[in-house]
C-alpha cells in the first residue's frame, strides 16, 4: 500500500507489548490501537504520534519497549516516553 507520495506506509511490522499494538508509517506516524477491540475500527485506535512535520521525517523502524519506556526514533531524533526514576 501506497501513500500520497507513493512511498510505502510501513516497512516493518507492528510491534505489540500486551494487548496494544504500536503500528508506525515511513511517515512518522505512530498508531496505537487496542488489540483486544472486537470491531477495528477507529473506536479502536487509542492514540496517534507524529515523529515531525509530514515531508520532513521519515522512520523505517518500529517503537521498542525496554523498561517500561517506549522508544521510537525518525532519521532524525529519537524520543523516548515514560517516566523517570
């Protein structure tokens, strides 16, 4: 699947800690949806980020999970979410 600049939308696969899944797009765009929804729709996305401005940040890689914080990186930052000790 394409998107409106005919760059693929995902080059990797969903990564799923539990019953959430983070899909991210070449985009920057991260999706999380609730993997336990019944119906997936969009009553089942719980939340969306954006790595950057569209056009101006691009990922091929998927969000990590290490120590109850969530990381994600565009080519170029990276962001790290979660709570400090």
């Amino acid at each position: 699947m394409l998107n409106a600049l005919n760059q693929p939308l995902s080059a990797r696969l969903p990564s799923s800690p539990c019953v959430i899944v983070y899909f991210g797009t070449t985009l920057g765009i991260t999706y999380v949806i609730d993997a336990t929804a019944s119906v997936l729709d969009e009553h089942a996305i719980l939340g969306i980020g954006d790595l950057g401005p569209l056009g101006q940040t691009w990922s091929l890689a998927g969000p990590s999970l290490a120590d109850g914080v969530l990381y994600h990186h565009s080519s170029k930052a990276v962001v790290a979410i979660g709570s400090q000790p």
